[in-house]
C-alpha cells in the first residue's frame, strides 16, 4: 500500500547523504519532497501543513550524534513524527463492562463491516478466550444477514437470529437479553450501511447506540478511499461517539493517505487493519510499527507474531528433529514450508513486513504466483521422488513439467532452489550459523 510513500521517503535519504548536518537549507529541501510524497499519497492537507510544520522544527534542533549521518538522523525525526500522528501507540479494546460487553459496527455499504465483525469475533475468541455473540441489524439487505450467519459457522461462535420484517432497535435489544441470559462476554452488532452518507441512517445507528449503549463504537472505513475516508469519518465521528477506527483493505493498492489522516482529523485511535481477506486477516493497529514499514524498516515484530500465530509447532518440532537427526530435508518437507508461509497471508503479506532492502531484493522474483507454480511442480511428482530428489533425471522431469503446466526449466530451477535450501539446511543442523546466514545472504540477490 505504501510502495511510493516509501519510495519518495526514501530518495529524501538519499539527498541527504552528501551533507555533512542537518542545516535549515537541505532541511527545507528534504520537507519540501516529504510534502510532496504525503500530498500524493491522498493524505488531508490540513494534516500534511501540521507535520511538515512539526518535522521541520524538529530536525532543525536534532543533533547528528556518534556514528549517525544526516539521513538517518532525519528518518529518526520523521519516524517519530509518523508514530504521533497516527496514534503513539496501540489503543486495544476496551471491554472491561459488565458482560456483556457491546461493541457497536458503523459504516459505509462496502466498507467491510460485516467481514470485520466476523472477524474481530475470532479475533476475540481465539485471543482473549472469550464467549461472543454475533448479530445483524440490517434489515435493507437480506445477504447480510445471511453473510454473518456463514461467518458465525465458519469460526464457530454463536449467531443471533434476525431478518427484514424486524426493526433494527428490536433487533439489537433482544440480542443483547439472549446475550445476558446466556453468560455471553462479548455482542457484536452489525449496522447497516449506505453507499454515502444520509439523514436517515444516522438516525438510525444513533437510535441503536442509545438503546443498547455499547462500550465500544468502531467506525469501519475501506483504506483504498483515500481522501474521502476521512471526510466520511469526520462525518461518522461528528454524528456518533466513537471509540476507534478500524481501516480495512490495508493490502490494496491505495496510497495509504487514510491510515496517516484518520487519527488527527477525527481525535479517535486506529485500533484495528484488515491486511486480508482471510478471517484471520484483523490485526491490531501499532502506528510504530506501521510508521517504520512506510519507512522501509519493516515490521519485524509483526511478522514474529504472525509466525507465533499460525505456525504449526508439531510441524516444526517434527522438522526440527528431523534435519538434526541427518535424515535430511526432501521436497515433502519444503512444501510444508510453503503451506505454512500461505497460511501467514502469503508473499505479499511477508515482504511487506520485511526491511526495505530485503523486501526489495526478493519482490518480484518471489511472488504468490511463484510459490503457487512451485506447489503445482512438487504435487506432479511421485511420492518417492518428493523424498529423493536425486532419481528426477531427464525424462522424469518432462512430465513432471507436462504434469504442472510449466517449462521444463521451472523444474530445474525448482530444483536448483531446493538444493541450495537443502544445504542450508545441513549447515544449521551441524550447527553453523554464521555459515547459514552467509547462505541466505547469497540466495537473495543485490544483498
């Protein structure tokens, strides 16, 4: 999402580093291309005008200390700037009320309201072992109702009955008393939505906030908006008493303006991105970290978490012992890994989470699609050839290759990968780590 943002950010570095200091003269040239990144990248003007303002009075009292030069003295500033505006740090929910503890949906139609609630509800299952309930109150389009209900049996937890001869308040307050009378911890509630802002909805979301008074009321806004996110959550933010934001789609192709606008121009905390499509696709909102992503730092902590969430430790326990014990790594086994890695969101989702130079060095060669034809290559082959690759000659390879649709040469290619990986591999169980990270410095070329 915030490919040129970061591009941009990164040529002011670059200018940057045949000074010998910060001086009032690169400082204002360097402010004037990070006015021109962020005006581009759809962030609200009032918004850039305050952190180019705060920047630059900043950076022209920052001392270049010890080994740092002038570019990552300003990255330092900028960074910290980036880290304020959207937040300093993470807001969580707050559900500490007598249960049960109502979090209220808004939005626009097509902002992904009902997918998120759907998905802060194993959000909360899973993570804070709690007991949640699911309801929808719109009553306008019967595929709502219907959706969450799917969601609901998709991540097992309980669903509450409604549909279009209801109204929405009644809806709402019969959820909450089954809700009650089943010890439930958590109501989500599912609004309806329009496709832009109008009288009647706002009456309407403001009549259920009134009869079930929720402890939290997420505005739900679609990231790829840009600009007009924000006017519609200063629209929502006047209109109802909102506790955060949850920005959706963060894994489009939008300029990111939103995520860097929202917090300053409503006064309310991101608290929650929907980075995928997948149920497991919420996460909660860290402006560091998301400031040093847009920065090209990456986000290394995230990425740690996303391995602690979906990585399977039975699996990795098993391979563990497996590459110690010396009965080596197959072809079986590198497609576990590839499975694991699709489970963590893809390609995509684990290079944008890696440092600019390492994202960089492997974008474009190391795809979703890439990993996709690898899978396809390895499912043509037999069992026994998955477990000794040595027997793949030349005749084995033409049908592998006619098997998954690819030249020949992808399956040299495969193999090649997989051999380099496989001596990694042995280099880790004799214990060289200093030999294995050389390796894995060689296998991503331009680092």
């Amino acid at each position: 999402m915030f490919e040129n943002l970061s591009g941009r950010l990164s040529g002011v570095v670059k200018n940057l580093r045949g000074h010998a200091r910060l001086t009032e003269d690169n400082i204002q040239d360097a402010m004037r291309e990070v006015r021109m990144a962020l005006l581009e990248a759809d962030v609200a003007l009032p918004v850039v005008k305050q952190f180019v303002a705060d920047v630059k009075l900043r950076a022209q009292g920052r001392e270049v200390v010890g080994s740092l030069t002038p570019g990552q003295a300003f990255i330092g500033v900028v960074h910290e700037e980036l880290t304020r505006l959207m937040g300093q740090q993470n807001d969580a929910l707050n559900l500490a009320a007598q249960p049960p503890a109502i979090v209220l949906m808004a939005g626009l139609q097509g902002a992904g309201k009902t997918t998120t609630s759907g998905k802060l509800a194993k959000l909360l299952k899973e993570s804070q072992k709690k007991r949640v309930l699911l309801v929808s109150t719109d009553v306008y389009r019967p595929a709502a109702i219907e959706q969450l209900k799917t969601l609901a049996a998709q991540i097992e937890v309980e669903w509450f009955p409604s549909d279009v001869a209801q109204k929405p308040v009644d809806i709402a307050l019969a959820a909450l008393d089954h809700a009650k009378r089943h010890f439930h911890d958590v109501l989500i509630v599912d609004t309806a939505g329009r496709l832009a802002i109008d009288e009647a909805m706002m009456q309407e979301i403001q009549a259920l906030h009134a009869a079930v008074k929720p402890v939290e009321t997420l505005f739900v806004v679609d990231a790829m908006q840009g600009q007009d996110a924000v006017n519609t959550a200063k629209a929502f933010s006047e209109a109802l008493p909102l506790t955060g934001v949850v920005l959706t789609k963060m894994d489009g192709d939008a300029r990111g303006g939103a995520a860097l606008s929202v917090r300053q121009v409503t006064g309310k905390p991101i608290k929650f991105i929907g980075v995928a499509e997948k149920l497991t696709g919420l996460e909660p909102f860290y402006p560091d970290r998301l400031a040093s992503r847009i920065l090209g730092m990456g986000d290394v902590l995230s990425l740690i978490e996303d391995v602690q969430k979906t990585v399977d430790e039975a699996e990795a326990l098993r391979m563990m012992k497996k590459v110690k014990s010396g009965k080596g790594f197959d072809l079986e086994d590198f497609k576990a890994q590839i499975q694991q890695m699709k489970k963590m969101g893809g390609m995509g989702a684990l290079l944008d989470k890696l440092p600019g130079q390492l994202s960089a060095a492997a974008t474009g060669q190391v795809t979703d699609k890439a990993v996709a034809r690898i899978e396809g290559i390895i499912n043509s082959m037999t069992p026994q050839e998955r477990q000794k690759p040595e027997l793949i000659k030349a005749s084995r390879k033409r049908r592998i290759a006619a098997g998954a649709g690819v030249p020949v040469q992808e399956v040299n290619r495969l193999l090649n990968q997989f051999e380099q990986t496989q001596k990694m591999m042995k280099q880790f169980s004799k214990g060289g780590m200093a030999k294995l990270m050389r390796g894995m410095k060689g296998m991503l070329p331009g680092m």
